[in-house]
C-alpha cells in the first residue's frame, strides 16, 4: 500500500487548501490509499490542489477515481484543480480513455472546471 500525504494552509476551514503531489504510478494498485487520502484531504479543506507532473503511468480507474473526487467536491461546494496533466503520459492516456473535453460534465456547475478540459 502506498503512503500519501498532504499540506493544508492555515486559515478557517471554507479557505484552506490542501496540496497533494500525486505519485509516479497513479494505477488501481494504489487507487483505494489514494481514495482514502483524497476524501481526508477533501473533508478538511475547501479547495484541493493536484499536483499530477511527476505521473509517468495512469490507468482508468485512477481517471475514475478523480472524476468521483471531482463530483464529490462540487456537490460539497468545493473545488479540485488538476496540474500537470497536459505533457507526459496525460494526453495520450486521456485521448485513449475518451477523457479529453472541451467543457465540463453535466455535474459541473461551471463549464470550465473539469479536470480533463483542455
């Protein structure tokens, strides 16, 4: 099992960002520590920033897992925003897996805030 950690600025809850740099491998091997990560950071702040440059590998279910994270935060008047996504293995993965979007999901409230939106 993988061991992922986090930083939170200070400030009141509604305010504080959590920073997340996710690993080299963002596969289903590591997906359910990842989940339990991404929810406790979640819970404990406002607004969630991925920081996913160092990511040589990504599966599907890791894109699934981001997107329930996605949807979960929007329904929690949240935000998640996803950097690094646009060199590596990223493109291709996500060209491949029909992630690739223009505009938001039908879940998002503001078009431009998917994180798969180029």
């Amino acid at each position: 099992m993988s061991d992922f950690s986090y930083e939170i600025t200070d400030g009141a809850a509604e305010q504080k960002m959590a920073r997340l740099i996710l690993p080299e491998e963002l596969t289903i091997a590591n997906a359910e520590a990842l989940r339990q990560t991404l929810i406790a950071a979640l819970d404990e702040c406002g607004e969630l920033d991925l920081d996913g440059s160092a990511v040589s590998e990504v599966d599907l279910a890791a894109m699934q897992l981001l997107c329930a994270l996605h949807r979960a935060a929007v329904v929690r008047g949240k935000t998640v925003v996803l950097r690094g996504n646009d060199s590596g293995c990223w493109p291709e993965t996500l060209a491949l897996a029909g992630f690739s979007r223009h505009e938001g999901c039908v879940h998002a409230t503001d078009k431009t805030t998917c994180l798969w939106c180029s």
